[in-house]
C-alpha cells in the first residue's frame, strides 16, 4: 500500500479492524460513509429515521428512483458495493426519542467487529443540537470519542469538533449550537461544495485518530466565504468535572 511504503502510515491495514457510528446520513453523513467505506474500515453501523426526497439530489448520493427508501437502506445498498469486506448495521431510528436511547446505548456499546466490544467512534453528522446531546451523553456514559460535524444553515461554513471525555471540551464549545427550527416551507440551504469539504475533513480526522498518524483536529472551522480554516484545541469545562476522587 502505497501511504505504508511513503512511510506516511505504518499500520492501515488496521483500519479493517475498527468499527465506526454514523449518526445521520444526510448531506455530510454520506459523503463520510461513502469515504470511509472505500478507506476500507471494517464495520459502519448506520442510523437514521428520514426518508428520501427528490429535494436531497443536489447534495447526497442517492437516485431519484429511490425518493421514499430509508437513508439508512439506500446508504447500505450504495456502500456495500464499494467495498464487500466492509460490514454494515443500520438502525433506522431517532435517537433522540426517549425509546430509542437504550438502543442506540447498547448498539454502540456492542457495535465493535466482534459484537461485544464498544465501537471505536461515534460521528454525529446532523444538524439537531438535541441529537448531537444525546450522542455526547452516550458516549460520556460509555467513556467513547465523539467527532461533530455541523454545516450552518447559510452552508458557508461548518466544523469539525473530537470530543474525548474527560480530555476535551465538549459541544459547549462547539461554534455553531442551535440551527433554523425545520418547519413546511421553511429550509436551510445546502451546498454539496461545502457539505463534502467537512465529510473530507471529518473522514480524514477519522482516519488519524484511527490509525495514529498526522496532527488530529480537536476543532477544525472552516469558512468557504473567505476560504478560511481555523484550528484551536478544547479543554474540559470545570463545571462538568467530577468531584475530586470520583471517577467516571
């Protein structure tokens, strides 16, 4: 492999051995599904409760035939074809229905290759703050990485955010927090320029932190008005720390 032999990368045959959660398959979810499918990681798991729209053509990869399947079927029919050795599991659910969190806990927390094991990442590629909670919770819960992707609802900018417990800031630091209220013929715009800017960036995060290599954003701004990127590193917030001598 050729970034093993430039000494760019000196284990991505390991990237068969991890698995990833992908939470919304929307504009950034499935340009980041679909990249990390063909870096050949070893298990996606997929959730999502919307349907297809003709509305979706201008920045996802879905056909215009499949208007009405599942996200989460079509992402898998679509992916699975790329790379045969990636497995797939898709939850076609929202996460933020109070009887649906026990779920989606114990899918991640028994979402690894071997059925036992927790996943290796949570991705949380949507644009509901409630959504990206319950993903934080989650994973504090279970003591997991978290990356956030949001694109703004102007699609001129959007960011990227890792999110360690314990290690990091979590989404009060996150730039972009509430989004337009979706609501009949009310709509964000979307560009796929832009939305596929942040699915590289958060697929190649991915990657680094997965595989060791490279410097791993913790918070990655970008502005396509000025053509701006903007990195910082973010801490925990002392108010969310536990009391002395507890532990998570």
């Amino acid at each position: 492999m050729a970034l093993k032999s430039m000494g760019v990368v000196k284990n991505y045959e390991r990237i068969r051995d991890f698995s990833v959660a992908i939470v919304g398959i929307g504009g950034v979810g499935v340009g980041v599904c679909e990249m990390l499918t063909r870096c050949g990681v070893g298990k996606v798991l997929i959730y999502d409760y919307d349907t297809i729209e003709l509305a979706n053509m201008n920045r996802m990869f879905y056909r215009p035939e499949q208007a009405g399947w599942n996200k989460t079927m079509a992402a898998r029919h679509y992916c699975s074809e790329l790379c045969p050795d990636t497995l797939f599991e898709v939850h076609n659910m929202d996460v933020t229905l109070d009887e649906n969190r026990a779920k989606f806990k114990d899918t991640i927390a028994h979402g690894g290759i071997d059925k036992k094991s927790p996943v290796n990442l949570i991705l949380g590629c949507v644009d509901n703050w409630n959504a990206r909670q319950v993903m934080e919770a989650v994973c504090e819960e279970l003591q997991l990485p978290f990356m956030d992707a949001v694109v703004t609802d102007d699609a001129m900018s959007g960011h990227i955010q890792l999110i360690v417990p314990g290690r990091t800031g979590g989404l009060e630091a996150a730039p972009v927090k509430q989004q337009m209220e979706k609501r009949p013929g009310v709509c964000a715009a979307s560009l796929p320029t832009t939305d596929s800017i942040i699915a590289g960036l958060m697929a190649q995060n991915v990657l680094k932190y997965l595989l060791g290599f490279g410097e791993v954003a913790f918070m990655l701004s970008y502005n396509a008005v000025t053509n701006d990127f903007q990195t910082r590193m973010t801490y925990p917030d002392p108010r969310k720390q536990p009391p002395a001598g507890d532990k998570y």
